[in-house]
C-alpha cells in the first residue's frame, strides 16, 4: 500500500550556464507567449503615453491598468482564478462605436489592442496543442490570457469547459446548482435560497434526526458545537470535492472554497502530466469540438476528511498507519481493484510550522494526480521516488491573495529555510543520488526531513528556475516516473530531458537557491 504523507522536512542544494532549448518546442512556444505579451504591453504604453498628453491622466491610467506585470526571473507563478459565473458586461468596456473626436475613443483602441492580443493567443494555443509533444498547460494558460481580454471569446470559454448561461456563461455545476434554486453566498458558498436569512441572522441548521423532515435552526455556536463529534460532523460537497469535517463551518466553507481553488491550478499547471490515456477534460475539448462542459459529470468527486484536533486525526488512522503520529497530512491510494477515490486527511492545527492550508495543497495534490492521471505504476521505477514528494512539498509554496490570484512556486517556507541552512553547512545530496533513492530511502528515518527539504527546493527550482525552461521537461520526466517506465537502462534520464549534466545542474540548483 502506497502511503504519501507529509512530514516535516530539512535540506541542501546548488547552479550554471542555460542549457540550449531553442529548437525544443517547449522553448519556442514560450518564447511566442513572450512576444505577443511584449508586443501588447508596448501597444498599451503607448496608447497611455498619448493620453497623458492629452491631459487624460484616468483613462492613461486606466490603459496601464490592463498591461501585464512582468514576472520576476525565477519568481513565483501567478494563476489568476476564474470565475464560474460570468455576465457579458465585463471589464466596464461597452461595446458601443466612438464618435470621431471622442475623448472615450480611446476605449475602442484598447479593446482592438487586446482582441489583437486575445486573438494571438488563442492561435498559440491552438498551435501549442497540435506540437509534438502537445502542451496542454501552455495552452491553458493561453485561453485564460485570451478571457483576461475578451471575457465573451466563445471558443476559449467553450475549451475552458463553460457552457452559456442566461446570456453569459457557467460552470456545468455552477449552472445545475442555479437551476436548483442555490445561490453562491459570499460566506457560505452554494446554499438553498431558503437558507440565507437564517445563515445572515447567525444560525446554522443542526444535525439530522432519524425522520427529520425539516431543517432545525440554531445559533451559530450552538450547531457548531453539535457537529463538533466526528460522526455528527458537517458533510459539504463541492464542485469536485466531498468534505466531511467537525471544524466550525465557517471554516469548512473556507476549506471547500481552497481545494477548488487549487483544483483549477493543479489542472492547470499539470495539464501535461494529466493527459494520459485521454483523461484531461481540456485535451477532451480540443479533440471533439462539438464537446461542451464535462464528457463525465462528476459523480464521484473526491473524498477529503478534516478533522478538528490532531489527537481526532491520529485516533483515527493509527488502526491503517501505525506512524500516523508524526505525520501532518496523509493520502492513502486505494489498493487495486479497491475502487478510485480514497480520502485525504488533514487536521486543523493553526500553530503548526507548516501550516495547514500548505499541508493541504500538499497531500491532495497526491490524490488530484493518483485519482485522475489514470493507472499509476510508481513502484516499477527503479529509484525516483524523491519526485512525488517533490511535487507536493511545490505546491506547499500556493499562496491565496484577496484579489483571486494565486501564487506558486515561491522560494519561501519552513523547507526552503531548511534547504538553505544545509547547504550552508555543505551537506548536499547530489541530485544523482537523490534520484537513485526508492521510497524505502526516502522515507528512511534518519534523512527524511532533508530528503524531503531538498526535494522541495528541486522541484521549485525545476518548474520556476532559468526562467521556467526546465518546467515542460521535468513534467514530462514526472509524467514517466508516474507511470513506472523510469529503470536504470530504459527511459530517459533527467539529465537527458534537460540538455544539461548532472554536475552542471547541481551547480544551478544551489545557485538559485542562494539568490532566493
């Protein structure tokens, strides 16, 4: 039984000239992204530039508002959220013809310059898509900079898996939950209309009885406190997920509302680790074009148990996990013919060094990537274990800001500080051997907190270092150790994937972490 758990982690690491991708299709297609982003931006500057001489300093500074920040060398990715329910009026640009001499012609030249853009866009997406080997994350992340500037393109909405919705556009779900008579509450998420007075007055409804045929309404304290026994506890379903939990619920809304949330980046940025054997919805949506929303509906959505208190959490594993104690997260797969779907457990621990939103994101990445990306075959790699733990201390590094936007991939956190410090003190695994390891030595008790340290650092240096030219190669040598083809003459090595030697890659790794 595979057993991915989360465990406190130290570590080492090094960096060096950049390896020469240019012919690789991964690398042109960036490259591409990069020219059409340059190419707005200097459009844009010089719209604005031409407004402030005009003596129209709002609408310059309304024209610089749309120009996108330049990320940061090696920085952290931003992934902008979408929402699930959208009107046609978007972004305040009315769709209305300028009278010559307008001082608001400006709004139509800005809209020209991100159709242009938008435009562009959706045609790299489409190319990046029908490239050998495909690139679905790019071409996600290229129709949701096409949405970013023309919210109504009907085939990039269509491709992103909405469907239209009462002259805009939904979600699948989002669209079956209002037809129900749900509203999406700002606090308390999608709930029966009928619900909102009783939750904006402070009350919760109570558990069920046996033969109970109405909801029974009670102070916000008081309900909390009744499901606060784990079998009395709340059970929440969202879009993708099934949530049972004792933590108040104010709380477990906020929780359901973070897994989806990293639900739609996870699918984003592994987009291409994903699609195998045909599983990811958007590749499903490029193939058939008369495809809208899920080929599936999501009737089996994944299982995730948060419970209150820590001693809660280790009561009730340790029958399934003797070692349960020192673990912060767990995601048991199921065993074969055992069914798809296992929980995830976390526990609420608001004092932890890693705290539980990082511990979350860690643990169901796992259950995202071994309950969606088909059979996995992990054990028949010979070694390479260190990057399912790299994978999911990376996406420790997700942090939520008020505005909608993520951000990963950010050289922080209790690891990283941890990775530092050994390699300060020169006590550095080379990533030969960290590759060499199999999940026994891994996990091996003395070297664990650094093999996990370590293997952090690596993969946030693999998907955002030299500029992300390393991501798509990786990814692929991910997708490879997934499947179990990684054996010590057959497949090819990291090193190969990424045109750079072992030696070579130590150095930049180190390198890189020293300038974060």
């Amino acid at each position: 039984m595979l057993v991915l758990s989360c465990s406190l982690g130290l570590l080492l690491t090094l960096q060096v000239p950049p390896p020469d991708l240019a012919d690789q299709p991964a690398a042109n297609l960036r490259q591409a992204v990069q020219t059409i982003r340059a190419q707005e931006t200097a459009e844009l500057d010089r719209l604005a530039t031409r407004l402030t001489q005009q003596g129209q300093p709002s609408a310059a500074k309304a024209v610089r508002s749309k120009i996108e920040p330049i990320p940061p060398a090696d920085g952290a990715t931003r992934f902008v959220l979408l929402s699930k329910v959208e009107s046609t009026t978007v972004n305040g640009l009315a769709n209305v013809a300028a009278k010559p001499n307008d001082a608001n012609a400006w709004n139509g030249e800005l809209r020209a310059i991100q159709e242009k853009t938008a435009s562009a866009l959706f045609e790299l997406a489409e190319r990046a898509v029908s490239s050998n080997p495909t690139h679905y994350a790019l071409a996600d992340a290229c129709l949701r900079g096409v949405l970013s500037r023309q919210p109504n393109h009907p085939e990039a909405r269509r491709l992103l898996g909405y469907i239209p919705h009462e002259k805009g556009w939904a979600t699948p779900f989002a669209s079956s939950q209002l037809r129900k008579g749900m509203v999406d509450h700002p606090t308390f998420g999608w709930v029966q209309s009928s619900w909102v007075p009783h939750l904006e007055k402070g009350e919760l409804p109570a558990p069920p009885t046996r033969g109970q045929a109405n909801v029974r309404w009670l102070p916000a304290e008081q309900a909390d406190q009744l499901h606060s026994p784990w079998k009395s506890g709340w059970r929440i379903s969202t879009e993708h997920f099934r949530i049972q939990t004792n933590v108040p619920f104010s709380q477990a809304i906020a929780f359901g509302r973070q897994l989806e949330a990293f639900h739609d980046l996870f699918f984003s940025l592994l987009a291409d680790v994903i699609e195998t054997d045909s599983r990811l919805p958007l590749a499903q949506r490029f193939r058939d074009k008369k495809l809208v929303g899920e080929k599936n509906s999501n009737n089996d959505p994944h299982q995730v148990y948060y419970f209150k208190t820590k001693q809660e959490y280790v009561d009730y594993l340790i029958p399934y996990e003797p070692k349960i104690e020192g673990s912060l997260g767990i995601y048991i797969p199921p065993k074969s013919g055992k069914g798809k779907r296992a929980p995830a457990y976390f526990f609420h621990d608001p004092e932890a060094e890693i705290n539980a939103t990082a511990t979350l994101f860690h643990e169901v990445s796992h259950q995202l990537l071994f309950e969606t990306a088909g059979r996995n075959g992990y054990n028949k790699n010979v070694g390479n274990y260190w990057v399912f733990e790299g994978l999911g201390t990376y996406f420790e590094t997700v942090v939520a800001g008020s505005d909608g936007v993520l951000m990963v991939g950010g050289v922080a956190g209790p690891r990283i500080d941890a990775a530092r410090a050994q390699m300060e003190r020169g006590a550095f695994l080379p990533i030969e051997q960290l590759l060499q390891l199999d999940q026994a030595a891994f996990n091996a008790e003395a070297s664990i907190h650094l093999h996990y340290a370590e293997s952090m650092a690596l993969a946030v240096f693999l998907m955002q270092g030299r500029e992300q030219a390393y991501r798509e190669p990786f990814l692929d040598y991910a997708k490879d150790a997934y499947r179990g083809i990684l054996r010590r003459d057959t497949g090819r090595s990291l090193q190969e994937r990424l045109g750079v030697s072992y030696e070579d890659l130590n150095q930049e790794f180190l390198e890189f972490l020293k300038r974060g």
